[in-house]
C-alpha cells in the first residue's frame, strides 16, 4: 500500500471516517403543541399533530365549525435539506387554508455566515419576507449580484429579496420553506403537483361548433364501457364474487358506460352544457380552477342515496400523477346534451382552487363499485372502475417549464463563471506550457501578482468563491443524514472551482489551487510582498518542527471530519480555525476574535512564508492527499540537480525541493519559480557552467569525488 510520505502511516483512514458516517440518522422537529400555542394565541388554537403530515391543524374560536384556517409545520419534519455546512435549517412555518403563508421563522440553523458572521438578523429579515405570498406563485431569490433576473418577473412570479455573502444558504431556505409547505398543502390542501412545472392554461378564444358524437369520435370526451363480465371478473376471488346475478346471467349485457370532458375548453363547454350554461360555470370557477363534466349510462349511477348537491360524491375519484382530488359537484342543472345517449346520471366536477391541476395533461375517473355480503353487518367490497383522459392539445397553450431553482442560480452568475471560466482556461495554458512566462522573471512576476490579486478581488471578494474545510465537513454530515449534496448546486463558483481543482490533481498535483486559486492564499502571498518591501527577513521553522507541523494538517483534517459525523456541533466551532469566512467572505466584518485571529496568522504568514497553507489549513491537507493523483512529474529537472546543483532549492520559498534534485509535489505550490530557472541560460547553474566550459557540470562519484562530462 502506497504510505503518506509526509505522516508515515496509510492516507485510506480519513476516508474510512467519511464512510462511517453513513449510519448516522436524521433530525427531528424541536417543538411540541404548547410551543405552537404560546406562538398563535387566541383566538387561534392549536389541534394536536396529524397523523397523515406531520402538521398542527390551526382553528379559529371565531368559526369554530369552519374547520382549519391553517397549518403549522417545522420544516426538518418535512424537507430536511443539507444547507451549506452540512446540517438542515429547522424553520416554523404556518400556511392560511388558502395557501398564502402565515409566517416563518427561523427555529435552528447552523450555516456558518450567519452562527458568527453576519449574525441571523439578515436570515430573519428573508424570511420575513414570506408572509402574505401564496404556494400558487412562483417564488424566486434576487440575484445578489445584480438586478439581471428581476427583468423577468411576471405577474405569477415573486422574487425576494436575496442576502448578500449567503447566496447558496439562501437558496436552500427558499427550497426548504416550499417544498415543506407544499408537502402539507398536497395532504390537506388538496395540491396536486409539486409546482415543478407551470400548469397549461385554455385559450378561450378557440371554438369550433361540435355536437356531442363529433367530440365522441374524436376523443375530445372521454369514453369506456364496461360489460358485467369484465366487472364480475374485477370480483374474482374476493367475497364479492357472484353477488350479482343479473352479471351472471347477462355476462354480456353493459353494466356502465363512463364518459369525462374539460368544460373549460369553450369548443367542448358549450357544446355540453349550452352557451348559457358554460357562461354560468365560468362565472363560478376561480382563475385555474377547472372543471370536469362525468356521466354514466347503464347500471351504474355516479352518486348514491346519500349524496348531497354541492359536496365531494362518495363513489368518485378524480386524480392527478395518482394524487387524488377532492373534486366537489357544481351543484348547476344539467340538460342532456343534444346528440347524446340516454345517460343515468351526470355531474360537473370542480377541482379544489389550490389544486394546480395541470388541465393539459392527463387526469383519471375512477368510478367505485361497492357490493355488500351478509345481513345484519355486511361486509362491504369495493372495486374501480378507472378511466384515463387527456383533453386536446390544441385547446391550450403551454408555459414553458420553469427551470430548476439551482439552474436559475447558475444563470443569474453567468458573468462571474464566465469570467472565471476564462481565468482557468488561461491558467491551464500556461501550466500546461510554462516556459516562456516562466523564463522572464518580470514576466513572471506579472503574470502571477495579476493572476493572484484576480484571485483575491474577483474570485474571493467578489464571488465569493474561496473553497473551505466547511464543504468537505458539510458533505460529511449531509451525507451522514443520508442526504444527497444537491445544496452544492446553488454555489456555481464554488461547484467550478471544485470540479478543476479535482481535475487538476491528475496533471498537476495539489499546487495548482493552493498557488493560484485561493484567495486566502493570494492575501498572504500578498503580504510577503509587503514585508519584502519593509526589508523584514523571512524566518524559517527548524526542520524537525517543519516537518512535525505539517504533519499536524493532516491530524487536524481527520479531527475535523471524524467530528462532523459524530459531534457536527464541535465541529462547527472547529472550523473557525481556518480563517477564510472572516478574512474572505465576511470582509473582516465580524467581531474581534475572529479578527483578531485572521491578522495573527496573516502576520505569522509575513513573517513564515505561507505560515497558514504549509503548517496548519486543514484544506490544503485534504487538496494534498487529492494531489497524490498525480500521474505526470510535470517539473523538468537536470541529472545536475542536486547532484551538486543546489540553485533551485535554495531559491525556493516553499522547501519543495529536496537536496538530492527532487521536486517534493506535496509541498509544491506551482509558483513556476524553478521552471523559469529550469530554462533560463543565465540562471541556472548547469547552463551557466556548460556555456563557459563547454561541457556539463562534474558529477560526484560514490567515493565523493567528481567526473567531468
């Protein structure tokens, strides 16, 4: 097995810590009925939690028969979804029975720009923006970065107000405050779809005149007959079985035909019901709401005894994506449409206003048949009669899908990714052929203060997109919630940075994030420079000690990841040991320990070159052990190298390079300082010396002595 050259034992252990996270469980809510109570007093009650959606029924003393005016609901029950560093926002939310949101506030979080960075005010004042907007509308976050994708906002859109420095955290609250609410509005709002897509709507201009068995013929009404025996046959061995006798002497004869038509199309409406009868059922629909005409003939009637005009008919179903409805009757006088069979029974279905029934797709009739068996306490059996239909196309246009949340949040930073995209294409092209900027130190030196203050400004003042020890310790936890890293997708930056990070470990090793691409890092090499210009003398650690604190990155990464999965509170408070949240994404806004702790490591790194990355980043330890991928030494060395040559290593401000010529890719940052000498006639000592004598550098023999060449 391949060891860790730098610790001395196997790399495979900090990855079987993440593998053992795994058989961890989920969170649960925080609050009981009386918290709920001391939150919505009279003349508000609160019910006890539902059995069917972990909910609590609001009442109002003021319709004490009116049923629910709302529900509460912690979202952890329903939607547990990973924030940034790992851990699911737990927040309140109450909806009206209308679907408009009550409130929500925020109950637990563990994101850590807002734990001890900008603090949760700015979370709370999003939040608050909720109240008042319905789940029928479509809800989107301003871009923070500009006001690109307001220009869109429609009459059926909502954006709220973004917080700045939280961009990804934001759009998992957003997801987690709408997919709780519509889970509990599926279950008892009667909501039929996700709001996934938006629902086609009728063109109530298109009308052609039809008569009944036109629409018939051409499927425009819904149509299937059942004989008794496929009905007895739906009986078969059940207790129902041969309880009718007129099916079994008739196995032939028709028990029902079922017919189902959208009378919202007016091409379809008028014909069934009449102009005046369609111009009454239209004034009596809310916008969206949509309407079904369903008759039977035959044997078999759409309602019993029992049925009440106006209410939800026992023995009927209507059904989307196999959600049931709570489809209630018209209660509107119903003529025989001309042209029509003689029918037993016909009712006008309405779909529920919040149902965001989706009229352009296909919805189902189910139709029960219910047989009793014995006497005084018949056992009741029931069976579906099931018939699927799709209204016409042509009848409607479609919306186009609104795209996934986390695809607009990419859209809307097109500019940044763009910028930064072509930032890494230029920095692989000159990686990839380093010799002419290397081989010029002005040149050099141009390039990557240019390269290093773009890092810095754009990609981490700017983008906010400086990788942290908070990533990979928040995947540990969302993993070990058995969630999937889905947040990931709402920071496009730090998703980009990552997926050429991963790359860049099989060509170049670790160097090429920790050199170029972290901020942090671009600030630190920054102050070198300063202290440079202040003429302070860099200090060196004793070799032993050197040797020994880097090997401590590698005990405070495994420390990191073993408490996110087995103590995820320690490890939000270990975390801050990397400095990158207050000197990056918070600006050095935070309170002075924070502060306080950035400036110490950032005058160590004035002093100790690159203090923070060489001996204590938990991260550059991970991106080191990812660097071990490497399949290529891509930095040219001489048989000279240090054999005796010793130029480049002592010219090295990393201690990347070893005495006997080696280049130590651990340590490496990629600076390119040893390529440039690598091909420079006037640098490097080999060339220097084959110039002057004609031939290469004398090489020591075993006995110590040289040979010349």
């Amino acid at each position: 097995m391949k060891q860790c050259s730098m610790l001395g034992w196997p790399a495979w252990p900090l990855w079987i810590c993440i593998l053992l996270t795994l058989s961890l469980g989920a969170q649960a809510g925080d609050l009981e009925q009386a918290d709920i109570a001391r939150r919505f007093p009279p003349p508000l009650r609160v019910a006890a939690k539902l059995t069917e959606v972990p909910a609590w029924p609001l009442n109002s003393e003021l319709t004490p028969a009116g049923g629910p005016v709302g529900y509460v609901f912690e979202s952890i029950d329903l939607a547990p979804i990973p924030g940034f560093e790992g851990t699911p926002f737990n927040l309140l939310i109450a909806i009206d029975a209308q679907g408009n949101f009550m409130s929500v506030e925020v109950l637990r979080q563990h994101e850590p720009v807002f734990l001890s960075g900008l603090g949760i005010g700015p979370l709370n004042e999003f939040v608050a923006q909720y109240a008042g907007k319905n789940l029928k509308q479509r809800i989107t976050i301003a871009n923070v970065y500009g006001e690109r994708n307001r220009a869109n906002t429609d009459s059926g859109k909502v954006v709220l107000d973004g917080v700045t420095k939280a961009t990804a955290s934001i759009h998992v609250v957003n997801q987690t405050v709408l997919a709780s609410a519509l889970a509990v509005a599926r279950v008892r709002l009667g909501l039929a779809t996700p709001g996934e897509h938006i629902p086609a709507e009728v063109r109530a201009d298109t009308f052609e005149k039809k008569d009944f068995a036109t629409l018939l013929k051409a499927g425009e009404i819904g149509y299937r007959q059942w004989r008794n025996a496929e009905v007895e046959a739906l009986f078969s061995g059940s207790e129902g079985s041969g309880l009718d006798p007129l099916a079994l002497r008739e196995p032939d004869a028709r028990f029902v035909d079922l017919y189902v038509a959208y009378l919202n199309a007016p091409t379809i409406g008028r014909a069934l019901l009449g102009d005046a009868g369609y111009q009454k059922l239209m004034e009596r629909l809310s916008p969206g709401q949509s309407a079904y005409w369903v008759a039977t003939a035959g044997r078999l009637l759409l309602y019993d005894e029992d049925f009440v005009r106006g209410s939800v008919p026992a023995r009927l179903t209507l059904s989307q994506d196999q959600v049931p409805l709570a489809a209630r009757d018209a209660d509107l006088e119903l003529a025989s449409p001309a042209g029509a069979p003689a029918l037993a029974s016909a009712l006008i279905l309405k779909t529920p206003e919040l149902s965001g029934v989706d009229p352009g797709r296909p919805i189902s009739i189910g139709l029960d048949i219910v047989r009793e068996k014995g006497q005084v306490y018949p056992t009741r059996i029931r069976q579906t009669l099931t018939l699927d239909y799709r209204a016409p196309g042509r009848y409607f246009t479609y919306p186009p899908t609104p795209l996934p949340a986390w695809l607009v949040a990419w859209g809307a930073r097109w500019p940044e990714l763009a910028a930064i995209g072509l930032a890494l294409v230029l920095l692989s092209v000159v990686l990839a052929r380093p010799r002419w900027i290397s081989i010029a130190p002005r040149r050099l030196a141009i390039f990557r203060r240019g390269f290093l203050a773009f890092t810095l400004l754009f990609i981490g003042w700017h983008a906010q997109g400086q990788l942290s020890i908070v990533q990979l310790t928040g995947a540990v936890k969302t993993l070990s919630a058995g969630q999937n890293l889905g947040s990931f997708l709402y920071d496009p930056v730090s998703l980009l940075l990552i997926a050429f990070t991963l790359l860049s470990f099989f060509v170049w090793g670790r160097g090429t994030f920790c050199g170029w691409l972290c901020p942090f890092g671009a600030l630190q090499e920054f102050l070198a420079l300063l202290a440079q210009r202040l003429h302070l003398k860099v200090k060196h650690l004793p070799p032993g000690l050197e040797v020994a604190m880097e090997r401590g990155r590698y005990l405070l990464l495994g420390v990191l990841l073993l408490a996110a999965a087995f103590a995820p509170q320690v490890a939000e408070s270990l975390v801050e040991v990397e400095p990158f949240k207050t000197s990056i994404t918070l600006g050095f806004e935070r309170s002075w320990p924070f502060v306080a702790w950035a400036a110490f490591l950032l005058l160590l790194s004035a002093l100790y070159y690159k203090f923070f990355c060489r001996f204590i980043c938990p991260l550059g330890a991970a991106i080191t052990l990812g660097g071990r991928l490497r399949r290529w030494d891509w930095l040219p060395r001489r048989k000279e190298c240090g054999q005796p040559c010793q130029t480049c290593r002592s010219r090295c401000e990393y201690d990347a390079i070893a005495r006997d010529g080696h280049i130590i890719y651990d340590r490496c940052f990629q600076c390119l300082d040893c390529v440039g000498i690598y091909h420079d006639a006037q640098r490097c000592a080999p060339l220097i010396f084959h110039a002057r004598k004609g031939r290469d550098f004398p090489l020591p023999r075993a006995d110590g002595t040289h040979k010349a060449h």
